[in-house]
C-alpha cells in the first residue's frame, strides 16, 4: 500500500486522531479520505475506515458491504488480504444487528481466507504509519483470535434454511472445537488464570484462542497442551485432567 497516495495519508492521520482521542477529526479525516478516492480500491481503504465510525449498527453494516463491494470490484492481488477483515467485519455488523446466522456465515468465510500463521494482513497497513511498531503478525492474530470466538459464539445459530445466507464453498470448512473439550480447557485456563501461571497461558492461550477447526490448528494446539504436560509443573489433579483432554478424540 503506497503510503503516497492521499488516500492512505488521510486514513494514516485518521488512525492518529482516534488514537489521541479525537474522534469527531478522525471521522473527517476518513469522509476526506472517501471523497478524495480515485478508484475501487481506494474507495475500498477508506470505507473500511468509515465504517467504525458510525453510530448505528445499519449504517456500520452499509460501509462494510460498501468496503467489501468495492474490494470485489478490485478482484486483484492488491485486496487479497484485505478478505479476511472485510469478512470479519460484516460478521460483527450483522451480529450488532441481531442476525447470528448471517454472522456465522461471514464468520466461515474470514476463517476460509485468513492468512496464515506469522503472515501480515496489510489491510491495516494505514495504522502502521502512525505506529511504527506493529509486528507483523500481530493484526493477524488478532484477525484469528476474533474469528475464533465469532464461531464459537454464533454455530448454534445456524438453521437448515435461510433463504439470505451467503452460499460457501464446498471445500472443507472450518469446526470449532468439541464442546466438551473446549469446556475443559477452559476450566483449566481459568485456573492458570486465577494464580497467574504465566508459563501454561503462555503456551496455550495463542493455540486454543486462535482455532479454527483446521488440521494444522488441531496440531498446533494439541502440540502446545502437550508442552505443558511434559513439564510437569502443574498440580497433580491438573496434570491428570490435561492428559485427558490430551488424549480426548476431538484432539487426536
């Protein structure tokens, strides 16, 4: 993303004033950054911004499908990146608005398109030039870990028919993880929580908040419970119920 184009210097300086607290300046600066657009894909930046500066959850969904419109009419590789948070954000728009089925929908589409693990989305990229010290791979963690809880929270909202539901495709999709299971290592993150066992939410907590039903997620968070169960710091009934939910089926 070319930090020249006006358009990106407007977004950059928005990004500032809501950072300082100046929240009515930085709307102007993103109206400004809209009407200066020259095309589809700066269009597509700016009413991404505006979109989170809206006051009602119609008007938040209309710039993100205008954002997600125009990042369509791009169809390029300057927007592939840009998919995961344009699905993300439809998601909340339509949760805010008391749909969790056309939620979980957009919700599977952002987990179908996320970047991999340690990629950076640069969707963001504006944010950064007012930063300078975002890492790479943290917006794309966030992305994931967002996704994660919007499927947990939203797949029993999911009836057989909805005539307005986006149509997905047929490839494999994403599962969230067994109910019980995930029960269970919540219990036992609430009880690292509870005495700061920094260590065990340190190995866990990037795993298990950012799974979304993959292989490669299953492995990665079976791989980080089975570290803290080799080191055999954990009391004993801990330790036992970790190697359980380790063993359960939904993990193997």
């Amino acid at each position: 993303m070319d930090p020249e184009l006006s358009v990106v210097r407007l977004c950059a300086e928005g990004m500032q004033a809501e950072a300082e607290g100046r929240a009515e300046a930085a709307r102007e600066l993103f109206q400004q950054a809209w009407d200066v657009a020259a095309d589809d894909y700066e269009a597509c930046i700016a009413a991404h911004y505006l979109a989170r500066h809206q006051t009602s959850a119609e008007e938040t969904l209309r710039w993100n499908q205008e954002c997600l419109d125009r990042a369509d009419r791009v169809a390029d590789e300057r927007v592939r990146e840009f998919y995961p948070s344009l699905y993300l954000n439809m998601a909340h728009a339509y949760r805010r608005l008391g749909r969790p089925t056309l939620a979980h929908h957009y919700f599977l589409r952002a987990a179908e398109r996320v970047t991999p693990e340690g990629r950076y989305d640069r969707h963001d990229a504006a944010r950064d030039q007012c930063d300078h010290c975002v890492h790479q791979g943290q917006y794309g963690d966030w992305n994931r870990f967002a996704i994660a809880e919007g499927l947990r929270a939203t797949v029993g909202a999911v009836p057989a028919d909805v005539s307005d539901a986006p149509t997905l495709p047929g490839a494999a999709r994403p599962q969230p993880l067994d109910a019980e299971v995930d029960g269970r290592i919540r219990e036992l993150v609430a009880r690292w929580c509870a005495r700061a066992d920094l260590k065990a939410l340190g190995l866990t907590l990037p795993a298990y908040l950012g799974y979304l039903g993959t292989e490669a997620d299953r492995v990665r968070l079976r791989s980080a419970l089975h570290m803290v169960h080799a080191a055999r710091w954990l009391p004993t009934d801990e330790q036992t119920e970790l190697g359980a939910v380790i063993g359960a089926t939904a993990l193997r």
